[in-house]
C-alpha cells in the first residue's frame, strides 16, 4: 500500500489525490493536508462570492475528498510552527506539495506602502472570509478607487465595489464585509492597464458582465482604445482577445445611463507613483504608454492623475520558499523534472510538486488537471522504490507502517479531520438561518476551530455515555 500525503487542498491538490485513486497500478491511501481547517483552496478563497457557478467545482471536489480512499486533515502546517518536511516524509512514503502562489508581486513604485494601498488579493481574502485577512474594511472614507491590473481578479474586485450590497445579500459573504459595502461611499471605480485592449488578460464573460450591473455603468473612452494598433481590426487576434476588443467597443459606443456608480476601463497607463494626503493615498499617478510594435509598450513622457482613496493592486502572483524544500527565486517555483523535485539538480526521492508552485502562477482551474496528472504519473513510476525504501529485502513483505495521523498529533498537531470540516459547514448554515440569509462564511481561526472541536467533543461525549 502505498501512502501519500498532498499538502494543499485546492483544486491542483485534489485533483492530484484524484489522479492517484483514479488509477489501477498500486494500492494506495491518500491524506490531503491543509493548514486552514476548511478545504477546497482558492475555490473557497478566491474565487468570487457573486460567481456561484465556479464555486460549485467545490461539490466536484468534494466527491474526492470524500471517497474511502482519502482523507481531509486540516489545520496542518507544513513548515515552521508544524511538521518539518522532511518528517512529514517520515510518516508517508511520498508527499506532493501543491500550495499555490502565497504572495503578490509588487508594483515597485513610490506611494505603494501608504494607507489606502492594498494587494486585490487582500481584498479578496476580507469578502472571503479567509482567516488570515487584514483588511480593515474601512471603505466609507473613499470616493474614487483605483484597481491596477486587468486580468479576472481585477474584474472581480471591480465587480465587487461596484456592485450593490443588496445583490451580495445571496452569497456567502461574511456580514461584516457585506455590511462594509453596503456603507461604501465608493462611486466611481477605475480599473488601469498599461498595456492595450487587444492585451488584456480577463475573460470576455468577465468583462461582458461588468455591464449587467443594477447600478454601475461601463465607461470607456474610444480615443484611448485606438491607441491599439489591432483594435481597428481585431480579425487576425486569438478569439478571447478579439471577444475582448468587441466587448469593449459596445461599451465605447453605449450612450451614458447615469446610474449611481461608475467603471472607468482605462489602457496605456502605467502607474509611477503613488501621492499622499496626511500619509494616505490620495490620486495614483501614471505615464501614459504607447505601443513599442514588439507587442510592449514604451514611456510617452506624458502622464495623468487619477484620485483614488483607495488602491487595490492586481498585477500577479508569485510563490514563496517552503521552509526545508528547495526554491528559484528566478520563477517563484520549487525546482523540478516532471514534478519530481529536485535538490542540487538531482531527484530527491519521494517529493513531488503540482500547481503554481511547480509552473507560476499560469492557467485557469482546469490547468492544474494535466499538470497534476503528469506529477503522479511521475510518482507511479517511481512507485516500487518508494515502498522498498522502508525495507532492505524486496523480497520480504514490508509491514504496513504506522497511521501517520499519529505521527501529525506526536508533532502537536491537531488535525481537522471531515467530520470536523462537516461541523464547520454546519455552523455556517446555522450563522446565515440567524440573519435570514443562506450559509454564511466565519472568518475567524477561533470560531472556525471551536466549530471543528465541538464536533469532536460531542463525538467524545456521546461514546462515553
């Protein structure tokens, strides 16, 4: 029997686990670990409250998850502060470390690090209720908000501002953030790209849905647009490019509507500086761009404010180091050969990677199903040496070794196991029937461990009774 454990519980690490029972070789067990108490990673995380079709890919990994086979043990830390990987080794006989891309990248401008100045994905993990977020919701000070980046996790926090509290009441959103919003005074919402329309990285259906809002309208300035040399004729571009150009000609061309708030879709912008008022950020400052004809953009010496009380920045992600795994700070990525990690340019047995921290941050959901098969296939492969690794004879039966749950709680782990996570679902219905809502997300370490607990101890006590 061959034990695995996948440490991350996001769609590249479930679908790891599922490869791996999916296939008819080895035997084996799989422990999908997380060091939040709720799974499902991003899915749960990032993607957004108002997009219930992507969110329902929880259901899907929940049916792995779910199976005999595997098992969910949250509210493990891999790293400082929980098991070291190379004990978490010890206990498996190989781990494949799927943990994304922990940070974002910066903008590395002047102003970046004043009040008022946030990362999109701060933003995002507040209405996502994710136990780490910061954010402190402070949004009745800001009239005008400035989102630089124009890929989909700009368009959402886009969305976000400019959607109306009450359209959120719906989803799962924690009522501390629904409440923030509902108070914003945020009326006009400028989302920048420094390069054209034909360049964008959001999705049409993203875009496209900028514009069914109740009470924003899209607001786009032709002139700027035809500073795209393919916008005229958008024909020969891939077909999401040239979607992208064709939505945002409609909005050009649609007559304004006065609605309460404003999305200011703006290209050929590159930010140089943000300017402070009384140590808060006050306007972004940006040079406008033109195109190089290399497919970049080049510096006009022209350059415009935009004001702006609040800053979200969305201009990527990148991988952190992963205390006691090798890491290229070149590509923000574990190095690897076909998933397989290496260590001074060698193998280093039984370590795998998946996801972002094996190939960036690249791809759309359903990316990380190849790229999550082609490790475990690399791990299949390696399978017999994995296991004769415990014995010296091949020939001798090994024993099976010890669960390595035992091992995680001798570390002083205290692993979330699915019933547990079952008890935290059920404390979010609970939470969302007492406000007349739906199931609504907790956002606290406490409240989501106390949920997880309570489980265990009404377990505990109704085997003692």
């Amino acid at each position: 029997m061959l034990h695995v454990a996948v440490v991350g519980s996001g769609p590249s690490g479930v679908y790891c686990a599922q490869s791996l029972i999916q296939q008819d070789r080895v035997p084996v067990r799989v422990d999908v670990l997380d060091r939040l108490p709720c799974p499902y990673g991003l899915v749960r995380y990032g993607v957004a409250p108002d997009h219930e079709k992507i969110k329902s890919l929880q259901n899907n990994l929940r049916v792995v998850l779910q199976d005999e086979r595997v098992r969910f043990l949250g509210a493990v830390e891999v790293g400082p502060g929980g098991i070291a990987p190379q004990e978490l080794l010890r206990l498996y006989d190989a781990v494949v470390y799927c943990v994304g891309a922990a940070t974002d990248r910066q903008l590395g401008v002047p102003g970046e690090d004043l009040r008022g100045s946030w990362s999109a994905t701060e933003f995002v993990s507040w209405y996502s209720a994710h136990p780490d977020a910061h954010w402190n919701g402070a949004l009745s000070a800001a009239r005008s908000a400035v989102v630089i980046g124009v890929g989909n996790v700009a368009v959402d926090v886009t969305r976000i501002l400019a959607r109306g509290a009450d359209e959120l009441t719906g989803t799962d959103m924690p009522g501390a953030a629904l409440a923030a919003l509902a108070d914003s005074r945020v009326r006009d919402v400028h989302m920048v790209g420094r390069r054209g329309p034909s360049q964008a990285k959001f999705t049409t259906k993203e875009l496209r849905e900028l514009g069914s809002l109740a009470d924003a309208e899209v607001v786009v300035d032709p002139a700027e647009l035809a500073l795209d040399p393919l916008y005229a004729d958008p024909s020969g571009l891939p077909g999401v490019n040239r979607r992208n150009v064709e939505a945002l000609r409609a909005f050009a061309e649609r007559p304004a509507q006065g609605r309460g708030r404003r999305i200011h879709l703006r290209f050929f912008l590159r930010p140089v500086e943000l300017l402070e008022e009384g140590g808060t950020v006050r306007a972004v400052r940006f040079e406008r761009t033109l195109p190089d004809g290399q497919g970049g953009v080049t510096g006009s010496g022209s350059y415009e404010e935009i004001e702006a009380q609040l800053v979200l920045r969305s201009v990527g992600y990148r991988g952190v180091p992963l205390d006691g795994l090798p890491f290229d700070e070149r590509t923000s990525t574990v190095p690897h050969a076909a998933g397989r990690v290496l260590r001074a340019g060698e193998r280093s047995p039984g370590e795998y990677v998946a996801g972002w921290i094996k190939r960036g941050p690249t791809g759309v959901i359903g990316t990380n199903r190849p790229c999550a098969k082609e490790t475990v296939t690399s791990l299949l492969e390696d399978a017999p040496g994995l296991v004769r690794a415990r014995g010296a004879d091949d020939s001798v039966q090994l024993p099976e070794r010890r669960d390595p749950l035992e091992g995680l709680r001798s570390a002083g782990l205290r692993p979330v196991e699915w019933s547990g996570w079952q008890a935290i679902e059920q404390a979010e219905a609970a939470l969302g029937a007492s406000l007349g809502r739906g199931p609504v997300k907790i956002g606290e370490w406490d409240a989501l461990l106390a949920a997880a607990r309570a489980e265990r101890a009404l377990g505990n006590a109704q085997a003692t009774s």
